[in-house]
C-alpha cells in the first residue's frame, strides 16, 4: 500500500528503501551467495521474496527502490544479541545445533552507516545485502563472544532448546546457514567499521 500510495504523488520521493532480510537466500549451507544468487523456497525466502515484490509500483514510477537484505544485526538493544548475552555472562552460553552453520552478521554500528551509504550513493538500487565482510560459523561466533565476555562455553545449546529459547527466531537466525557477501556495496567503495567478529563485540560491549 505505502509502495503504491508514493507511486502516485505528484511530487515523488527520490528513494524508497525497503526492509528485507538475507532469509532470502534461504539455507544455503557453505555456499556463498550475494545479490545476484536466487531465492531460496522455505517460508522465511518466500516471506521475502513477496515483500521485496510489493515495491515494484515505486520502482516502476521511477523512484529509486533499494531493498535492503538485513543478515544477523549485532547489538545490545535487542535482537540475537542481547538474548544471548545473559546465558553467556553466566558462563551457560554454547554452541547452537551443530555450530556449522554460517552466521552472517552485521554490527549496528556498520548497518547504520551502510543505510547512509545508500542514501548517498545514487548507483545503488534493487536488493543490497548489508552485512560483514567475513561470516563466522556458530562455533566461531560462540567462541568468541565467550572470550569477550571472559567466560567458558560449557554447555551446547541443542537444536530444540534453541527453538524453545528463540521461538522463529532460531530457525531464522541461528540454526539456518547463510554465507553472504555484500557484492554490491564493496564494489561502490564502501569501507566496513568493523570487519572482524571480535573487534564489533568488543566496541557493542565495551571490552
């Protein structure tokens, strides 16, 4: 509806930018995929590829249509994150599923500034992936958090516990894998903040 109600402004925006999510791509396992790889065909890449769909009038009245393709958004104010934060400060955080999944994560700090990037850079348009330069695995990004915070990971989190814990949001997030590349924004020169796992965890919590 908000697509198709800027599609017939008289005074048009210059950019609708529109929320998606890496979900697209579905579970694709240790292929790496970008902005240019298909959708993939559970709930969550149909989900997206439906709503990036729903832009279309913008774009086609000629106002740059940007849909942004969110990974994993680290920070403390919600999300992933901060429901880990508590079991991992009380030294029960662990790997989730099998930790051979691949987390393609974003800090809050890059995907602000990677949305002012767009803005400014008339050149980007259709799907953008915003997230960093290197994924991790489960295992990698456990591992690390614990050392950030100092603390072990005793205690591996099975596959329905996560589910319990993080409702869709573990399916989604934690136990699909997802080895993304944000194609299009490095090619138009953008510089990540922070292009290592440890370094963004320990600017969000201060370490």
């Amino acid at each position: 509806m908000l697509s198709e109600k800027i599609s017939q402004l008289k005074i048009k925006p210059t950019l609708f930018i529109s929320g998606s999510a890496i979900g697209f791509y579905g579970d694709t396992g240790k292929s790496v995929v970008d902005e240019s790889s298909p959708a993939g065909t559970d709930f969550l890449a149909e989900l997206s590829v439906q709503w990036e769909k729903a832009s279309e009038p913008a774009k086609l009245a000629g106002i740059r249509t940007v849909n942004i393709r969110t990974g994993i958004v680290l920070s403390t104010e919600g999300g992933a994150l901060k429901k880990m934060l508590l079991p991992f400060k009380l030294g029960l955080g662990g790997i989730i599923g099998n930790g051979q999944q691949m987390m393609s994560w974003v800090s809050i700090n890059d995907y602000t500034k990677m949305i002012d990037f767009i803005i400014n850079t008339p050149a980007l348009v259709g799907p953008v992936n915003l997230v960093s330069e290197y994924p991790v695995t489960n295992k990698e990004f456990s591992k690390t958090l614990a050392k950030v915070l100092n603390r072990p990971t005793l205690f591996p989190m099975p596959a329905f516990i996560a589910r319990l814990a993080f409702g869709e949001m573990a399916d989604a997030l934690l136990l699909s894998s997802s080895h993304v590349q944000a194609t299009k924004l490095q090619a138009l020169g953008y510089k990540h903040i922070e292009k290592e796992l440890e370094d963004a965890l320990s600017v969000l919590l201060n370490k």
